[in-house]
C-alpha cells in the first residue's frame, strides 16, 4: 500500500553526519507511523527510532539517543534521519518501514511496508 524507497547513505569517517531521506508513494502515508531500522552484515535488524504518523511523538534506541533525530514532512511523503556523532558501531544497511497504524514502534513484525535499504559505512 506504500511504497518506500531510501536515499542518502554513504562512506564517512568517524564523527561525521549523514542525513538519510525516505520517500514514500501513496495515499496513505500519513496515516502511518514510520520507523527506521538498521541491519549489519550477520546480525539481527535492530530498531533504530520511529515517529508517530502526525509527528508528534518519537522514540529512539538507546544506542542512538541523543545523537539520531527522526523527523517526517507530511506534504512532501518523506521521512528523515539525522544522523550525527558517528561511529563504526552504526555501520549497517538502513532501511525505512511504515506501519498501519499511527502510532509508532519499537518492534520490526508490526511494520507491514519496508524500503529496499540504504548502506551507511563509518569508517575510524
């Protein structure tokens, strides 16, 4: 019902920034609570934050709080990522997931839409 498609990673050093965009097609979008999840090379995807479909509420995993910013432009079907501080550790594929339902998540089975990813590689 929604279709996600991912933009912005790359290679940086560490403590550099990255702003990751996530545009979305589809009536429905802001109906949706969105999520952003990362995935490393043999590891299980990990929750990374999510925001409720109208934007006013956020959640974020402890190992991003404080450093990662979640924000979303209705109008425009895009969900953002704002990625500062980093780390080798947040080396991974990041992907972008919707859920049917307004608010948001912290689990990756309650999402029902996922983009096709978006690698991010910090380098030390």
């Amino acid at each position: 019902q929604v279709q996600l498609v991912e933009s912005g990673g790359g290679l940086v050093q560490a403590g550099a920034s990255l702003r990751l965009s996530c545009a979305a097609s589809g009536r429905t979008f802001s109906s949706y609570a969105m999520g952003w999840f990362r995935q490393a090379p043999g590891k299980e995807r990990e929750f990374v934050a999510t925001i409720r479909a109208s934007g006013g509420s956020t959640y974020y995993a402890d190992s991003v709080k404080g450093r990662f910013t979640i924000s979303r432009d209705n109008a425009k079907k895009t969900v953002y990522l704002q990625m500062n501080s980093l780390n080798p550790e947040d080396t991974a594929v990041y992907y972008c997931a919707a859920r049917r339902l307004r608010a948001g998540s912290s689990y990756p089975d309650e999402y029902n839409d996922w983009g096709q990813g978006t690698q991010v590689t910090v380098s030390s």
